[in-house]
C-alpha cells in the first residue's frame, strides 16, 4: 500500500512535469520564430524557458529514481548473489542515499525560505520571482526522499516489478 501510493505519486508528478518539456520547448521555437522570420525578439522567452527546465529538470528526481532511470555502478554488484545483491542496495541507500536526500530537503528548505521572504527575483530581461523554483527543490527533495523508501521497500519486500 505504502509502495503503490509513493510509486503512484511520483508517477503522477512525472508525467504533469513531462508536459513542462512541451511548454518550454514550444516557448523557445516561439522565441526562434519571432527573432528571425520577424526580427521582433521577445524579452521574456529565455527567462521564462530557464524557469521552467529548471522546473521540469529538478522534479524528475523522484520519477527518475521510481523507473531505475539514475546512473547504477554495477562492477562490483553483478557478481553478488541475490541476498548479498539486498544487503549492498539497502546498505547504499542507508550510507549514502538517505543523507543526502535528507540534506538536500532540509538545505532546500532553508533555501526556499530565505528566497522567500527576501522577495528574490531574478536578473534577467524581466524579473520573475525566484521562490518558486526554490521551493520546487524542497518539493522536488521529499519526493526523492519518498522514493527512496519506497525503493528500499521493494528490496526488502523483493517487491521489484521491473527487475532488470
């Protein structure tokens, strides 16, 4: 049950985030388009499109982790047997995974918050408010977190679906 919820959830967020790619990519073409078939450049394309890929780039963390999508150093684990393959991946995830997912939700926070009540905004053409994009990482941080129980979940309940 725990599982299918936080699996669903990042699964859920994976694929509203996806369509964000569609809108930046469609806002730069727009930007192209008017730059050199109508020599109008606009002033709002590029921070706008940076936005939102950092949007898009930063909340994939947890999907990512839920379709085995990040990068995975097999040398020395591909000779292990199945109980000792569980011992290292659960190990992994207690020495090294869950720290840092801990340290970036709480840096993050901190982060946002700070961005927040200063009323930070960024420098470009037009000035957007940066907050939002900063609490996205602590968002983007908690589903991390989340898939990372989930994941060792799996493990101990040998409850992987797409086993490799």
């Amino acid at each position: 049950m725990v599982i299918r919820a936080i699996d669903g959830l990042n699964e859920i967020v994976g694929r509203i985030v996806a369509v964000v790619a569609v809108v930046f990519a469609a806002i730069i073409i727009y930007d192209v388009v008017m730059r050199y078939a109508f020599n109008e450049p606009t002033r709002w394309a590029f921070d706008v499109s940076k936005q939102l890929y950092g949007f898009y780039f930063i909340l994939l963390g947890g999907y990512a982790l839920r379709h085995r999508a990040h990068v995975n150093v097999d040398l020395v684990i591909e000779k292990l047997g199945p109980g000792a393959l569980k011992v290292v991946e659960v190990a992994g995830y207690a020495i090294f995974f869950f720290p840092f997912a801990w340290v970036f939700l709480t840096r993050s926070w901190e982060f946002a918050m700070r961005s927040w009540t200063q009323g930070e905004t960024t420098y470009g053409a037009i000035q957007m408010p940066v907050y939002p994009l900063k609490m996205a990482m602590c968002v983007a941080a908690g589903l991390l977190l989340l898939q990372g129980v989930s994941e060792v979940l799996k493990i101990i309940l040998n409850h992987r679906e797409d086993q490799a």
